[in-house]
C-alpha cells in the first residue's frame, strides 16, 4: 500500500503536470524509482505518514461505515474512504 501511495503522489506530483516529458506512465515510475535521488524515498515517507493519519477513522468516516454495514468489509472499507476524501478536516 504505501508504493501505491506513493506512486500516486508522484503520479500527481510531476506527472499529470507534464506528461509529455514522459515516454509512458510506466517510464514515469520507473524513473522516479531507481533515477530520481531522494524523490522516491521522500514520496514513500508521505504515504507511509498519510497511511498512518488514516488509522483512526473519523467519526464520519464510522457513520459511513454503519450505513453500509452488512453489504460487506469491502463495502464498508469503500465507504469509509470515500468518506475520508470527503471530508475537509
């Protein structure tokens, strides 16, 4: 989870910005990966704190939850974070 959060805030970062600096989204991440210094690591320290933040669910985000409660955890999980995007605080 953390390298996929990562790679969306690279792809955010830098790539949606300027695509056509880039052969292809994969070239993208493979640059960023291996050729790019400290913005790899740096990206993967965002997410992990990002990732963290979200261990405590809000209490909207818990109300998501009960709404959906018995469609499923994937269900659930889904409202939760949709939820999480929602939210402005």
């Amino acid at each position: 989870m953390i390298e996929r959060v990562a790679r969306a805030i690279l792809k955010r970062r830098f790539y949606d910005c300027e695509p056509d600096m880039y052969v292809d989204l994969d070239w993208f991440f493979w640059v960023m990966e291996n050729e790019s210094g400290d913005i790899w690591s740096d990206a993967q320290d965002e997410a992990r704190a990002a990732i963290e933040a979200m261990r405590e669910p809000t209490e909207a985000m818990r109300a998501a939850r009960f709404r959906v409660r018995g469609r499923g955890g994937q269900a659930e999980w889904e409202a939760m974070i949709d939820q999480a995007l929602k939210d402005d605080a």
